[in-house]
C-alpha cells in the first residue's frame, strides 16, 4: 500500500516564501503531483513531478528525489489568495491517485 | 475547466436507504474515480475505473459498489447507506500520458441521518 506524511497547517505572511514537505512510501511510484483546494471548493491540479529535480511554474516550483522518497511544494511571492489546503499525490499505476492529508496553508498579511 | 458534473450537489437521506452519486463527463477521459474527503483523513479512493465496464476497488470501498456503462457515467451508489458514510465525495477524471493530472467534479455533500 502507500502512505503520504505531510505537514498539518502552514502559516505564513503576504510575500513570504513557504515550503511544504511531502514523504511518502509506495510499492510503485510514477510521480508525485500536487493540488490546491480552497475551502469549500475541489482540489485543482498544481503540478507533476515524474524525475528527480525541480518543475517551476510561475511563483509554484516542485520538487522530487525519487531516491528520498521525498518531494515539496514552495509558494513564493505568497498572496492571500494562496490560503487553502495542499495536498501530494502519487500515482502507483492503474492511474488511481493516493493523497496525503493536506497541509493547511494560512497566508497573514 | 473540464467538462466534468456531479449530481446531486447536496443530498440528505436516512440510514439504511440505497443512494447513488453520477458523474459524467464530456471529455472522453478514460480513468475516473469517486473519492471521498472527511476532515483530517484528505482524499481517500473509493473505487476507479479505467474504461467501460472495468473498475476496481480503492482502499475505502466496503458499503459502495461503481457501474460504468459508457465512457461519460460513473456511478457510485452506497447499498444501505449509514451514518459513517456523511461526507463529501468528488469525482475525478484523468485521461493518457505522463502528466497525470486530474480533473475534478464540484463534489457531493451526502448527509446521512
């Protein structure tokens, strides 16, 4: 089976750089993806990491090292509209994505 | 956006009762999956499919059976629905290649009292 670990909440300010961490153990791995929900709404695609190094697009950037079993998500420039729930994912074939909890990012101005 | 729909949005039911979930989808994607989302415990896979009439179980499937009779419907329908079965549940879609991203519905919230 598979199992994510991430952190529960964030908290950071309006303009700040913040990392959020993502470890994870799987009998088979494809890639490691991300996806931000706000409260009250559906997850949406943020990015998609299948090789080791860093996938940047526009203040988002991924991380993967496949030998770690370890990823992250950093937000820079933070807004407030960034304030919602993120979550990693891997996909272990089939296509079916296994998520982790969710770490809780609240942006202070 | 993609062209995927939920319904219903909201549904209140008594325990004990059949419910089901539709989700249709008008982007031709082969995989779709129902998932279910409880505070703390994130997105948990009920069931997924991978094309008609194939589907297979995910790691929170007892109390729930899927029907995928064309490629646009999925269907999840709780058999005797029960109390531990409130929440909110979304679809999703994903289609070929490499870039798995997933494409999801706008949820179902399912009370069950």
């Amino acid at each position: 089976g598979q199992s994510l670990e991430q952190p529960s909440e964030v908290t950071a300010v309006e303009g700040a750089i913040v990392q959020i961490n993502c470890t994870y153990q799987t009998s088979g791995f494809y890639g490691l993806s991300w996806y931000q929900q706000h409260d009250g709404g559906a997850p949406t695609f943020l990015s998609y990491n299948a090789l080791d190094g860093l996938e940047e697009t526009g203040r988002f950037s991924s991380f993967l090292s496949r030998s770690d079993s370890y990823g992250y998500l950093l937000l820079q420039e933070l807004q407030m509209k960034d304030s919602a729930s993120y979550f990693c994912a891997v996909n272990e074939g089939r296509r079916a994505l296994t998520f982790g909890s969710g770490t809780r990012l609240q942006v202070q101005p | 956006d993609a062209g995927i729909t939920q319904s219903p949005r909201h549904k209140v039911t008594e325990t004990g009762t059949p419910v089901t979930l539709r989700c249709h989808q008008t982007e031709n994607h082969r995989y779709m999956y129902w998932y279910r989302q409880d505070p703390g415990h994130g997105l948990r896979l009920i069931h997924y499919s991978y094309g008609v009439k194939d589907t297979d179980k995910g790691e929170v499937s007892d109390g729930y059976s899927v029907s995928r009779s064309k490629t646009e419907d999925f269907l999840l329908t709780l058999e005797s629905a029960t109390s531990s079965q409130t929440s909110v549940y979304f679809c999703a879609i994903s289609g070929q290649g490499q870039n798995t991203e997933a494409f999801f519905g706008q949820g179902t919230r399912l009370t069950v009292v």
